[in-house]
C-alpha cells in the first residue's frame, strides 16, 4: 500500500512515521508513506499556496491549482482508492473504517490549513471527509498521522504477533481487558489468579468477561449496535 500526504507543513510529518512499528512497516515494504509540500507544484511565482476568501470572509484559503496538480500527478503514476481529507466536519473516525482503509488500495491524505480547501475541491476531487474528532487542530496534519498509524498498525506484517491487533479496543466493538506484566506482586499490587493459572480456556473466558464489563462501565455505547 502506499499513502501518500499532501500538506504546506511537511515537517509536521517527519518524526510520527520515523519510529516503532511504522518505521518498520516503511522498512519491509508493507507500506510506502509519501509526504509531499503542495508549495512544489504551486504555479504562483512566490509560491502561494492560499488566497482570501470570497465573500468578505476573514482568514485564508488553500487554493485548488496546487493541490489539483499535485493530485493529477500522483494519479498518473499509479491509482488510488479514495483521496481523504482531514477535516473537523469530516465522518468521525471508527476503527470499522479504519480497517476498511487497510485493505483498499493507495490513498492521498489532504491535510487542510488556515480556513481549508477551497469547497470545490471538496466537491469534485476527495472521496472521503475524515474527523478524528470534535475540537479543532491547526491543521490535517496530525489528523493524517492518526489515520496513517491507525491503518498501517493492521496491515498484514505490520506488528509481528499478528494475534496483537486482533485483541486491540475496538476490533470487536469491545474495549480490551487488563493486562499485566511480572512481578506477579508488585509491593502488594497483585495479578489477578486466574492468569497465572495456565488454565487458557479459562483465562479466555475471563478476558472476554472483563472486555465486557470494561465496555458497559465505560463506552454502554459500543455495546448498543444501532448507535
Ligand atoms: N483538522 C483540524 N481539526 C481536525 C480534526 N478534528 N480532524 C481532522 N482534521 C482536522
């Protein structure tokens, strides 16, 4: 899979994919993450990538050329499933779509800044319109680096004990139960019996009870299907 991410701050985006399991997601060839800066196909001789809104609004807009050329660039290279936008009024983000987006093809992540894309681009040329969540960010950046983990964390190869993001919160609208580590006590602190007792049917059981359980107390939501 390749995800490529168009953005006026490219450097944003420099650490989040540099480390862990991304990093080495990028090193075996299970995903190849692209960030470009739309600046480089502006056509404006100071390299303008935004101008005023119509209508008398305050604040600035991304203007279509650059970001339309760089996107009809990519394309020509290669095809693409859906081009994303990170927006604040975008589809909230649900590991469901997430997992969907793991198993489509190569995406374009647009990250917005100032005010955002001009509407038309919205309109004609993204296929998705994501949130990551209700409070604003100054920009799509990290919004696009959260989906980017949260997709490439599930493609196949990515985390070595592929059981792991099977077990995740969420994966089966379930949050995930305790976990814990030696010592068995810890100055008192103890692990609960059942999982040191080897009995695995049981240990099961008692980890889908506290999944369980964990979701009522916590998210009721998840349990209820229709919301
Ligand atoms: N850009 C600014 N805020 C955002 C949010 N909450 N989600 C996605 N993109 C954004």
């Amino acid at each position: 899979m390749r995800i490529d991410i168009l953005t006026v701050v490219p450097k944003l985006l420099e650490s989040p994919f540099a480390d862990s399991i991304i990093q080495r997601a990028q090193d075996s060839g299970v995903v190849e993450i692209c960030v470009h800066d739309i600046r480089n196909w502006s056509k404006d001789k100071h390299k303008k990538v935004d101008d005023e809104p119509f209508g008398g609004i305050a604040g600035m807009v991304m203007t279509i050329q650059p970001i339309l050329d760089a996107i009809n660039e990519l394309r020509q290279q290669r095809t693409y499933s859906e081009i994303i936008y990170l927006t604040p009024d975008g589809e909230q983000l649900k590991q469901a779509r997430v997992n969907q987006l793991s198993i489509g093809g190569n995406i374009i992540m647009i990250c917005g800044h100032y005010k955002g894309i001009d509407e038309r681009l919205r309109q004609h040329i993204v296929t998705l319109e994501i949130s990551i969540g209700d409070y604003v960010l100054s920009g799509g950046e990290l919004a696009a680096a959260v989906l980017t983990d949260a997709i490439v964390r599930i493609l196949p190869g990515a985390i070595g004990d592929e059981q792991s993001a099977l077990t995740d919160s969420f994966q089966d609208d379930l949050l995930a139960p305790p976990i814990y580590t030696r010592p068995a006590n810890y100055n008192g602190w103890e692990v609960p019996e059942i999982l040191r007792s080897g009995d695995h049917a049981a240990i099961e059981k008692w980890m889908e009870q506290q999944a369980y359980a964990r979701t009522k107390s916590r998210r009721p939501d998840l349990l209820d299907k229709d919301s």
